[in-house]
C-alpha cells in the first residue's frame, strides 16, 4: 500500500462514535464501521461494537443539539430503529416515555426503557395530580404535565447516548432493564493537548400551531330553531324575534348571510339593545393562542492533562409556550472532574443540579379548566374580545364573564388565574473510585444518587365551575433514589484468546413520600392560602419504599478477535416480593463472529461482515406494598382508607425471555452499510390486577397470569452517495415493525377478555387470547351481511348490545430517514419520519361533530327541511334488508352517528409523514476565527415538525392522554397543539 501523510479520515454514519485514522489504516480492517467503536452497555462498561452480540446504537451530541429540544429525548425520534418517543401532547414540558420493540407487560407502567446516566439508573418517575383525562360533568381537576426525569437533563452536557434495544443488552440492569435501556454518557472535559476550552452555545427559537382542526366558519350559534314564519333564527335572551338560542354550544344555528339578530354585547353583559350583524370571527380559537418562544444560553469550560480532566457547565432556558401565561425556567449546572491519583486508583464525579420553575403550566384533558374545552365549545358568532375583561363590572374575583354556559369557563380565566406552579430541584451524581489490584485485576466502586424536592400549587378562582368559592392546592414531593455498586475485573490474553470476567453487587434504595394539602372553597376570592380554605384537607404522606439486592457477574471472551462469547448472570431480591419468591436469577448468552476476517473476506468492496445472536432472561418485579393489607392516609385528618387491592402473598417475579439475531456489513469502502435485526420476548408470569368479587371488600387484586409474545424486525442503511474534498451527501435510514400477541390470559377470565385501562369511560385496551396489547375496544356501527351501515326505524343507527375491537394503538411499522450535506463550511439536514396504520380515538371530534363546529357537518346542512338520510340499509320484520329513507334533522344524525360512545366513527388512522427537523449551518473558516482568537465559529438556523402529512383531523396524530401521571397512546382527550419551531443557533469555542 502507497505511503501516505497521516491525515483525519472521519467516518461519520448516524449513531456511530466517528473514528480518526491514519490514510494507512483505511484498507484494513480498523476502517470497517464498528470494528474499533467504543459503546457504552450496561453498568457503564465500555465495549468494542464487534465483540457484542446484540444491537447498540449510539447517537452523539452534535444530533441532539442540532435542533435544540427542550426535551432531548425527542431529538431520537425517528433515528432510531425500534423506539418510540411516547409524549401526551400537554404541554411545554412534554413529558417523555422512551418505548423500545413494543410493549412487554400487561402493566401498562412497565414497558419503558430504563435510563440510565453516567452508569448510574434513573427512576424517571411523575406524581400525577390524581385526575383522569376526562372530568367533565364531575367536581375534578384534570392532569397537569409537571416533566419527569427525562426533562431534567441538560442535552448540553450530553456526550453521547447508546440505545441497547433488546433484554439482553440490558439483562445486568435486571427488572428495571427488561424494556431495554438508552445508557447517556455526560461529557468530561477532555481537550486537546491540556488546554482550557470555553464553550458559548446560545439560541433563540419560536413556535406557532402546527395544525389546526378544520373549523367551519359558515353557520353559527343554535339547534336549528326556527321563528313564528318558519325560519332559522338566532336570539340571545328572548327577544322579538323569538326564544333564547344563546345557551347552546351547538353550531347548528342560522347560515351567516348578513342577517341581523340580537345578540350578545360585551358593554351590557348581556343582550343588545339592537339587532346586530349575524357574523362569524373567524379568528376566535386561533387569536388566543400566541408565537411561543424559547431562549437558552450555556457556557463550559473544561481542561485535561495527562492526569485530570475537568468540565463544568450553567445553562440557563427560558420558555413562553403558545398558549398565554403558561412556561416555564430551567437552570442547570453540571461538573465532572477525573483524576489519576496514582498508578493505582483513579477516581471520578459527576454531579448535576436542575431547578425548573414555573408560575404556570397548562392543564390537559376533557373538563372546564382545560383551555382544550373551550376550544371544543368556543362557537363561531362568538368574537374572543368578549372574554377579554375575564371578570363581570364590579364582579372582580368574584364572577367571570362566561355570557354562553356557566359550564364553559372564560379562557383568559383559565390563563390568567387557574394558575399551576411548581418548584422542582433534581439532583443526579455519581463516585467512581478505580483501584488496580494487579496487573490484570482492578476494582470498581460506584455510589450514585437521584434526589428530588417539588413543590407545586394549583390555585381555582371563584366561580370557576367545578370549584364555585374556588380551590388552593400544594403537594409536597420528596423522592431519593441510591445506588451502589461493586464490581471486581479480570483481564488478560491467553495466546489467541481475550478473556475478561467480572463480578459485583448492587444495593438500590428509593424512598418516596407526598403531602397533600387542599382548601377547598376559600373564605374570600382571589386569596390563595391554606388558612384561608373553607373546609382544608390534608392527605399526610403515604410512604413508598423499595430496595431490590443484587448480585451479578459476565465473562467476555474473544478468540483472535474475530469470534466472541459474552455470558451474564444476575440474582435479585426484591422487598416488593416475598420471602419465599423473593430471590430469581436469569441469565444471558451472547456471540458474534466476524465473518469477513474468519474467510478473510475483507477488500475494498466488501469490507465487513458480521453474524451476531443472543439469548436472555429477565426478571422483572413489581410495585410495593402487593403481599399484605396497607391502609393509605385519606384526605380526612386521623382517618385512614381501607385498600381496594387484596394482597397476593404468594407472588411470583415476572420473567421475559429474549431471542435476537442479526447481522451487520459495509461494502465499497464503508460507503454503504447495512444492519437487520429479529428478535422475539416472551414476557410470562405477568403480575396483573384483576377484579374481585364485591362480596370480599375490594375491588381487585393481583396474580400472576398470563404471557406476552414480541416478534419484530430493524433495518438501519447508512449510505455515503458522495464524498469528497468539498462536498459529501450522507443518508441514514431506519424501518423496524413489530407484533404483538397474547398467548394466554388468567383462568379467571374464562375467554372473557381482560382490561387492561380505559380511557373517558368509552376507550377499553382489552387483552384477548391471540390478540394485542394496544387493542382498542368499544362501541360501534352496526353492519348488514354485505357491509352497509344499519339505521332504526327512527333513521338513526341500530345500537350495538356489545363492544367490539376497532382498531390498536400502535402502528404496522415506522420509519425515518436523514440526509445531510456539506459543501465546504456550508451543512443542511433535514429529517423525515413516519408510520404506517395505527389508531386513535378522538374526544374532540366527537364533541365538535356533535356541536357542528367541523366542516364535516356541514354536508346535509342545505338539504329541505334540514332533514338527512343516513347512508345504508334497514333490517325488515323478516330479517332481510332493504336501503334506510327516514330523514333525521342534521343536528341530531350528527349528534347520533358520532356520539361519545361510538368509539368507531370517532377514531382515525394514525399514519403520517413529519419533517421532523431541518437545519442550515455554517462554521467559519480558521482564518477567520485565528483572528477574532477563536477555535470554532458556527451559526446555524434550525426548525422543528416544520411539515405534517395525515389524515388524523385532530392537532397531531401521535396522539396520546395523560390519565393522571400515565401517558396512554391511541387517545385524544383534551390534546393540546403540537408546536412548529424555528430557530437561530450561535456555537463558539476558544
């Protein structure tokens, strides 16, 4: 091979570590793509790529900045084969579930993946405010999104993420990593050649609505009412021109034809003294919401030399979301600091701080205090001005202007003075102490800690509607999460084999605890303190704790570096199991073989090939307090509530089985590569809560029963069409599906399905033998044998005496794609992803339908009389079928065809294509930046969710509710818009 100068060849594919080599290396095999890459697996070990026997991708921090997420999270998705980054749609803060291969459990709250920071596991856990999604017609509150873990922390400080995707890369985490687990590595501080670098990365971005409903703007206020002369007409009050048509929230009223009617007047509060034009204000739901911004600046230093390394970081965000007076303030502060004491023993922290303040975070959900109510209510004769003033004259504190229904609450209301705040301080660190026993023998201790102090407050005025003499609340959260570790290591070479072995323990503590404290009705409005509570109620705090032991060890071993073998083994025991099941162990089994150096294959167009499959078994705990009777704190002082739950005290752990295999290759010198992955879980012994007979005194209670069956496929392709000196295209895809089916249910459903949650009273995710977690059931259309649609005799449709399954929640499969282009300091990305199938129930298409607010409604609106025939067929004494020719007024075949209950017309397929990001940058060139004494200069414009194709007539069809502190996909209840971003970014180094 011809000498060359040393010179930086950078092969830069998506989620891979780039390597520097030297020109002499690139014909061999250290130039083939993850041949020499370091990952980060479980427990914080770093491994080479090729010696692992399971897929581990990994995405640097240049990806996650290059949009600047308030959630880095969300920065994967699409990136990534087989995750999905599951958020509820409520709020700045959106909240963040990372969901790997499909759901495992029944449990819906255990088929996350486990995060983990620096080697140390994050709980990334939420208290909900104890509200369902759907409230209304009841004295509740709804969900707030307060963020979990996973907001808090800083993408700024993030190195690299790794996603270990299956069981078995996660099998050492043991029950929390039976979802698979994404390992996040902090940066360190390690500079080129000793120097102290200062990082500025600052920028400023905005948002706007991505998607609207499609309102109608055509017809306005009414039922369909009509004068003493046989026409449609509108009043406010009784008037002239006939009786009340004001408090309806319905738009079935007069067409908008520059009429004239008595209606509403903002300076009488109340009917005007003339008839005034019959219009619409086309602009009444949109004009609330405002241009969001978000500001964000960060500085760190950090330096190294041969002995230590440091970094610290502040970075501090800003955030006014769309909707008025809601946002939020981030300040975070990270250090890092490693340092070689001697030959022997290194030691190392890390240690991050996050404050996030807010004086106001929008309520999500179906019920008065959520401005997605209004929405859904707000009629398109009603200009938004008239709510402006939010109080009645001389009324202030006291009544709201609320002029169409005492059940609608006044948005600026809603904005202004439903207020919900929160003061959160999170703490994550770690120790690392490394001591080298002997040549090839060292020890690792590592104590790491996640501590968290919230305090929220949620204030309700006066006559708001569930809260007549208004509310004030506070909880006081206080959750610490410990662990520890130690881990013995072996290394060393025998002739032509790797060997390494290592064994520890693990003790993990969490202890949790919440007080509640709720005036209910204050003495006198607009003064939001516990004293001044009419009736207060304290719920003292009900303790949460567990501690799960452990005991693990693996062995590594390679043979001439070419074939590997990788073997786990852990032991658990877990205080929320008891004494006799307490203690399970599960194994794992891994190998890869690098085919293109066993056959020596390797050539400049065929340059890596590799075989790789693995087996596993995880087990999986539960929740505390399941094996005796516990008495919770009520909301009453010195009482206590008697548990719903009958304790099981023979409970057995969860296990889940994994089987992947798969293979990876480059070819034409790395340009192209290629990686396909199968896999199949079988999750068995789910812990299930179940109902129990009323007679016993609860209401359920737990067992073991039931299996779960994953199968699925990945595909990632990561091309380079053009590379050279000035200009390169690279294009990274990913497509992953998955299948998931139910083996077999608890006896004591006897074929009868079991549900698993419902949403809103009409949604039920029912589990069935040889159906899906995620299948949607509830009530829908009746058909006749040849598939068309069957009316009563009263010409609305036949009703249904039983469920049936109308969709599931997850899709066929998903898909992103990425290209980037350099021309010389020029770089333009742009990311592409989507799914196909996929479905989602809508609240508010539903109540929009029914209402007349969508465009939908407006087909038969014209027709004589108002009257429509609904498409389809009528069953006849005989039981034959002849075609329906009642008509219905329209308003009521609407308020029929897509009633709340008719869970099958108000749901919509979920499929879509999102321009997820895109961005333009450009780093100045060194003789630039020498002379402003700069080592890097760049200025990027950044966008998000810039464009949307679907289907799904709602704001966004990764639809998903949070019941409580529980997202769930396939459900629109109260969703608030999705946001489009862009933004202006400014990164200097010197």
């Amino acid at each position: 091979m011809r000498k060359q100068k040393q010179k930086l060849l950078f092969l830069s594919f998506l989620g891979l570590v780039s390597s520097s080599l030297t020109a002499q290396q690139k014909a061999r095999k250290d130039t083939i793509k993850n041949i020499d890459e370091v990952v980060v697996t479980a427990l914080g070990i770093k491994r080479h790529d090729k010696s692992l026997g399971y897929v581990a991708e990994t995405i640097k921090s240049e990806e996650l900045l290059k949009t600047q997420n308030n959630n880095w999270a969300q920065a994967l998705e699409g990136k990534v084969a087989g995750l999905k980054i599951q958020t509820a749609g409520a709020g700045p803060l959106g909240s963040s579930l990372i969901k790997l291969r499909g759901d495992i459990s029944m449990n819906m709250d255990q088929n996350n993946a486990l995060i983990v920071v620096d080697g140390v596991p994050l709980s990334n856990s939420t208290t909900g405010t104890g509200f369902s999604a759907y409230g209304a017609g009841a004295k509740a509150d709804l969900p707030i999104d307060y963020g979990n873990g996973i907001n808090s922390i800083n993408p700024d400080d993030i190195e690299t993420i790794t996603v270990l995707k299956g069981s078995t890369a996660a099998a050492l985490y043991g029950s929390r990593g039976a979802g698979g687990a994404v390992m996040i590595t902090t940066k360190s501080g390690k500079t080129k050649k000793g120097k102290i670098q200062v990082t500025l990365n600052s920028y400023s971005s905005y948002d706007t609505v991505l998607k609207w409903p499609d309102y109608q703007y055509e017809y306005g206020q009414g039922t369909m009412q009509k004068d003493s002369k046989g026409n449609y007409f509108y009043s406010y009050g009784a008037s002239p021109d006939g009786v009340n048509t004001g408090g309806t929230s319905s738009a079935f009223g007069p067409k908008f034809a520059d009429q004239y009617y008595f209606q509403y007047d903002p300076t009488l509060e109340g009917q005007s003294a003339e008839r005034q034009l019959w219009r619409p204000y086309k602009d009444n739901i949109k004009g609330f919401w405002q241009t969001g911004s978000t500001f964000s600046n960060n500085i760190a230093v950090e330096a190294s030399n041969e002995n230590t390394s440091f970094r610290s970081s502040l970075t501090y965000l800003k955030n006014e979301w769309m909707m008025p007076n809601t946002g939020f303030d981030r300040f975070n502060a990270a250090i890092s600091f490693d340092h070689k004491i001697n030959e022997k023993l290194k030691i190392g922290v890390k240690f991050n701080y996050n404050k996030m303040t807010s004086d106001n975070l929008p309520a999500t959900g179906y019920s008065n205090q959520s401005i997605s109510y209004f929405m859904i209510f707000q009629n398109p004769n009603v200009d938004l001005a008239w709510y402006q003033p939010i109080w009645k004259k001389d009324k202030y504190q006291v009544d709201q202007i609320h002029p169409f229904s005492s059940y609608i609450d006044n948005p600026y209301l809603i904005a202004y003075e439903m207020l919900n705040g929160v003061d959160k301080n999170f703490i994550t660190g770690n120790i690392n102490l490394n001591y080298k026993l002997a040549k090839n023998f060292e020890v690792m201790f590592r104590s790491g800690m996640e501590l968290t102090n919230e305090e929220r407050t949620q204030q309700r005025p006066w006559s708001s509607a569930n809260y007549l003499q208004g509310m004030y609340r506070e909880q006081h959260i206080k959750q610490m999460d410990l662990n520890n570790d130690l881990l013995f290591t072996y290394k060393n070479t025998f002739k032509d084999f790797d060997f390494s072995a290592s064994v520890g323990g693990n003790i993990r503590y969490s202890e949790y605890t919440m007080y509640d404290y709720l005036a209910d009705g204050l003495l006198k409005p607009g003064v939001y303190t516990l004293p001044n509570g009419i009736a207060n109620i304290t719920k003292f705090a009900t303790p949460n704790d567990k501690q799960v032991n452990s005991a693990y060890g693996l062995v590594t071993l390679g043979y001439q570096n070419k074939i590997f073998l990788d073997l786990t083994a852990r032991n658990d025991w877990s205080s929320t199991l008891p004494k006799n099941n307490r203690s399970y162990f599960y194994p794992s089994a891994g190998l890869s073989f690098i085919l293109s150096d066993i056959f020596k294959l390797s050539s400049n167009q065929f340059n890596y090939w590799k075989l790789r499959a693995s087996w596993s078994k995880v087990g999986n705990d539960t929740s505390p307090y399941k094996l005796i009777k516990y008495y919770n704190n009520s909301m009453f002082s010195g009482s206590v509530e008697a548990p719903s739950l009958f304790p099981n005290p023979n409970l057995r752990p969860e296990m889940l089985t994994n089987i992947e295999a798969g293979m990876d290759f480059s070819i034409i010198k790395n340009r192209i590569s290629y990686s396909i992955t199968a896999y199949q879980n079988n999750s068995k012994d789910q812990i299930v809560d179940i109902p129990a007979l009323y007679e016993t005194g609860y209401s359920k209670r737990t067992i073991n029963a039931g299996e779960v069956r994953n199968r699925g496929l990945e595909m990632t392709l990561n091309t380079f069409p053009v590379k050279n000196k000035n200009f390169s295209w690279s294009v990274n895809a990913n497509w992953s599906m998955n299948r998931n089916k139910i083996l077999s249910l608890p006896d004591e459903f006897q074929g009868q399905p079991y549900t698993l949650g419902s949403v809103g009273g009409v949604v039920y995710y029912n589990a069935v033998v040889g159906g899906s977690l995620g299948d949607m059931y509830g009530y829908g259309l009746m058909y006749s044998p040849d598939g068309q649609v069957v009316y009563g005799s009263d010409g609305l449709t036949a009703k249904p005496t039983e469920m049936k399954k109308i969709g599931n929640a997850y899709p066929k499969w998903r898909a992103g794609l990425q290209n980037e282009f350099r021309y010389k300091n020029f770089t333009i990305s742009f990311s592409f992803d989507g799914q196909y199938k996929g479905m989602a129930y809508s609240q508010s298409h539903h109540k929009m339908t029914e209402q007349g607010k969508l465009t939908h409604t407006l087909i038969g609106r014209d027709n004589p009389n108002g009257l429509i025939i609904g498409e389809g067929v009528v069953q006849n004494p005989d039981g034959s079928y002849s075609p329906n020719t009642k008509g219905v007024v329209v308003s009521a075949y609407y308020a029929d065809y897509y009633r709340r209950a008719n869970v099958e017309t108000n749901s919509f397929d979920t499929s879509f294509v999102k321009l997820r990001d895109a961005r333009i940058s450009y780093t100045f060139s060194k003789s630039v930046t020498q002379q402003l004494k700069l080592t890097d200069l760049t200025i990027a414009l950044f966008g998000r969710n810039l464009w949307m194709w679907t289907k799904f007539p709602l704001f966004d069809p990764e639809a998903a509710t949070l019941n409580d502190s529980q997202i769930t996909p396939g459900v629109e209840m109260g969703q608030l818009p999705t946001a489009r971003t862009v933004g202006i970014q400014l990164n200097v180094k010197f």
